[in-house]
DNA sequence: GTCTATACAAAGATAGAC
DNA sequence: GTCTATCTTTGTATAGAC
C-alpha cells in the first residue's frame, strides 16, 4: 500500500463482523468456550456457519479476538485510578466503576471468567503483557499513598484481589445471587451501599 | 429388601466409583462441563471408557453425583458458624475456614464455579433446596446480631456475599493470581492476613 | 465386570456453485 | 460474499464376546 490506500473494508464487512462479534460474546459467556459452538454463533448473528468461516480463521480466532478486543474496555476502570486524587476517593470511585461495569458487561466478565477460570489456555500472554504491568503500577501508587500515611498499611496486590472479586461476583455468579436474594427491587443499589460501606471501613487510616 | 440384605456393593465397586469420581473431579473442574470428555476421565481413572459407563448412566449422572456428593463439604464451614459464640469470632473465624477450604480444596471450588457461571443448569435444585435455607438461617443469625448491637448495621446478604468471592476467588482465579504475583513464599498466609484485617475493619461496632 | 468393536450424533471446517 | 452440500474428527453411548 504505497499510497496509503485504505484496507478496502467495506462496510458491510466491518458490520457482519460486528454481529459475530456480538453473538459470540453472547454464546462463549454463557456456554465457555468449548460449550459454545459454530452453530449457536451463525444463528444469533442471522449467518450461515461457512460464512462466519469467511470472516474468521476459526472458532478460536473469534475467541482470541474477542477477549483481545475487550480488554482495554474491561481494565479502563483501573486505568482511571489516578495519582493525583485523594487516594481513599480514588479506591472508593474504583469500586464503584467496577461494580457499575458488572452490571453493564456481564457478559465480558462470564468471558474472562470462563477464561481464567481454565487456566486462562488462550489469554495468559495478554495478561503477562497488558495486566501486569498495569497492576504492578497500580500496585505502586498505593503502596506510595500507604508509604505517605495516607492509607492505612494494606497489602495492596491483595486489596485490589478483593475489590475485583466482590464486584465480579455479581456478574459472574449472578445466578447464585438471583436464587439466593429472590426477587429484588434493586439489587445494584444495596450491593453498592455495602462494598462502599466495607472498603471504607478497611481503608480508615 | 425384607430382612435388611445389604445393597451388594462389592468391595471393588466402591473403589471404581471413588476412582471415577476423583478422575472427574479433576477433569470437570479443570475443562468444564462441555469441555470434559469420558475420554480424559477413563484415562485418569485408569479404566475403559464403556466401564465407566457401567458404574455411572453417562456423563452428566458422574457430574451431578460429584456435584451432590460435594455440596455437604462445601457448605460445611458456613453451617459451624454458631448462634452461640461471639460475632465477630463467629464470621472472622468463618472466613478462615472458607479460604482455607479455597486452598485445600481448589478443584471443588472452580468445579462450582463453573457450575453457577453457565447459570447453574444442573444444580439449580441443589441451591434451592439446601443452599437457600442456610443462607436464610444465617443472615437471620446475622440479623440478630446486628438488632443486639453486637455487630454494626450492615448488609447480611452482601457481607456472605463479599466473604464467598474474596475467598473462592484464590481458587476460581487462581491462574491470573499466579501470573499477577509471581512466585511468593506463602501465598497463603498474606491473603488471610489481609482478608482478617478487612472483615475485622468492617465488623467492628 | 471388563473389554473390543462399532453405531450414532454433534461440531469444526472445506469444496464448489452461484 | 454467501450459500448448500459434504468431509472429518471427536465424543457419547451401546452391542456383544469373554
């Protein structure tokens, strides 16, 4: 491409790629990865399964693709964290995205579940690559903070364990939750009252 | 069976079964339900595949007696907590017992997880019909605790909520943990430290 | 009770017409 | 680019000899 001519998607290739994406996130989240298959994928996406073999190298180039694509949206809230806030504001705030985006991307966090829940087989090296770096730096700030006595002195790899596994259980476990609580008027608003009321507790100096 | 004659199970078939049983326990938990074969469990369990089939109906009879014979233990430490200790101890001790269950018990763990994240399809009964009513009973337990002044206002539900996924999570995530903290010396001991410290904060009156 | 051989179904992937 | 038809593999389950 010399000339910089663009790579000749076309529309309507961008748009069937985006309803395979979007069934498959649908399909792999509820079903994981070897649950799902070809079939459920090309029917929620309104194609037929060889043309969904057009479009990808496979079942697993979906799903690597998938995951790929996702990750930036799903570690947002902890790239939002910022040095320059007041660190218990800051940590309050994180839990409260990452609550929020248990409710509005349940099926990202099954996906990743899924993922890690096996070994995390197809996504360790993004992982190793992207989430590490992000949480050993995290790691850092509040480490700092702790260092500045402006948190009390936590472990902070283990705080933010907790933060990411209280949230994540509504989505990942939800139908445990739904049996367990029955029917609610509004789940969100209690289960966010209580982690705010929990890790503000932990995180008085 | 009038006059009592026991149930004819031979010496070598209890030991088949528990065979089959272990065999599964570590493929369904590492795979998944769909992603488990009879395949991999006969080659674990050290026997043919059509003699598997002569100890258990199919695969899913082998998944939901594994799933039914483990619940008990699985709900074991939530049913010690007692009307009659002091709160705090009661649910700080609970907390323990169940992270030390998440590293004892591993395979069990993710084994439910993966259960409760594809919806619960075959153990929905299960949780209904037993987890529910101690669930019930416990943060009635809780409840009272709280109306004595003996604990501060907070959220039953919630809190077992928050014990069960900061705890399972050293299980259920244990991969990305793994990737997240390198090697460590005693992994263990720093998450119950600072679990303790998390539940003592948000616990005290 | 246990095995070999095999039936049967599901699912990933490809061929080739249009 | 999309489809129908089909190949191939894998996996559950059964038949029947021993």
């Amino acid at each position: 491409m010399p000339d910089g001519a663009p790579k000749k998607t076309s529309r309507i290739q961008k748009r069937n790629r985006r309803l395979i994406l979007e069934a498959a996130l649908d399909v792999f989240s509820r079903h994981g990865y070897r649950g799902a298959t070809l079939d459920q994928i090309a029917a929620e996406a309104g194609l037929s399964k060889p043309n969904i073999l057009y479009y990808f190298d496979g079942k697993e180039d979906i799903h690597v693709t998938l995951l790929s694509r996702l990750m930036d949206t799903w570690l947002d809230p902890l790239v939002a964290m910022s040095p320059q806030g007041e660190p218990v504001t800051e940590i309050l705030s994180y839990v409260q995205r990452k609550l929020n985006m248990a409710r509005d991307l349940p099926r990202e966090s099954r996906l990743f579940a899924n993922e890690i829940l096996q070994g995390a087989p197809r996504i360790a090296p993004e992982l190793t690559g992207h989430l590490k770096p992000l949480f050993d730096e995290k790691c850092a700030l509040i480490a700092e903070w702790i260092a500045q006595g402006r948190l009390p002195p936590l472990d902070p790899q283990h705080l933010i364990f907790s933060i990411w596994s209280t949230t994540q259980h509504y989505a990942d476990f939800e139908s445990q939750v739904r049996i367990l609580m029955g029917p609610e008027e509004d789940p969100h608003a209690r289960a966010s009252a209580h982690l705010r009321r929990m890790f503000e507790a932990m995180l008085r100096v």
